[in-house]
C-alpha cells in the first residue's frame, strides 16, 4: 500500500481537480497559464506559502453572476489567507477569458438595430477610401 501523507494526497487530488471547472484548482491553473506563472510565483502573487495553493485548490469555485459571490469570496480568501480583492480579480479574469473564447469566430449577421464591430471598421475604412477619392478626382477633372 502506498504511504503518501495527507499533504501529498491533498496535492495529488487537487491536480486531477485541474480539469474540473467547479474547482479552484481549474481557476489557479487557467490564470497560471493566461498570466505564464509558475506554482511558487503564483504562491508569491498571492502573498501565500505554495502549500496554501492546494487548500484553495480544493474550494468550490464562485461565479461571478453568482448572488453570493461576494460571501463566497471572503470566505475563501478567509479560508486560505488571500486578499479578497485578488482572489475576486483572478476569478474574474479566468472567467472573462474563458467567455471570450465560447465566442464565436464567425461575423454575426447584421440587423437593422445593430451594426457588429466589423461592420462598423468597415465603414470607417470606406469613409477614409472616399476622402482619399476625393482629394485625386479633382484633381483630375481640373486637368480635363
């Protein structure tokens, strides 16, 4: 039988946590990733021992939507010693990330009561191609 202490365990468990999207340990690996952090440099950005990481690792992850995110937050970063403000920051950062990349790559159709973004850059660059026109067409109708 193996002799892993409850620490290694701990550790192990939150690692296969990584995947899970309801964990903290999924959030602390996103925002690793986005940000190019290490384990120890997250630790540090946090103001905590790296061991810590594996006991916020195994909470619930809040969303932002979320009624009691706010509750929820302190009582992590109470729970693990983190600044509220940071821990609330990183959740939202992981989580705008993740909603910008559900987007879809394809332009959206446009309607009369909206113009997307493309369209509205388009338009720009057209009205930009004109006052360029105009300055060479008169140029030449003077020399006809």
């Amino acid at each position: 039988m193996n002799n892993l202490s409850a620490n290694q365990l701990s550790v192990a468990f939150a690692r296969r946590l990584q995947n899970d999207a309801r964990f903290m340990a999924y959030v602390l690996a996103a925002y690793r990733r986005q940000e190019g952090l290490s384990e120890e440099e997250l630790a540090s950005e946090l103001g905590i021992w790296p061991e810590m990481l594996t006991r916020l690792a195994l909470c619930q992850r809040p969303h932002s939507d979320a009624t009691q995110f706010a509750e929820q937050v302190r009582r992590i970063a109470d729970y693990t010693l983190i600044d509220e403000a940071q821990l609330a920051g990183m959740l939202r950062q992981v989580e705008s990330l993740e909603r910008l990349a559900q987007r879809p790559l394809t332009a959206p159709a446009m309607t009369e009561q909206s113009l997307p973004v493309w369209g509205v850059l388009a338009a720009a660059r057209d009205c930009e191609d004109e006052e360029a026109n105009d300055d060479v067409v008169p140029s030449l109708a003077k020399d006809e």
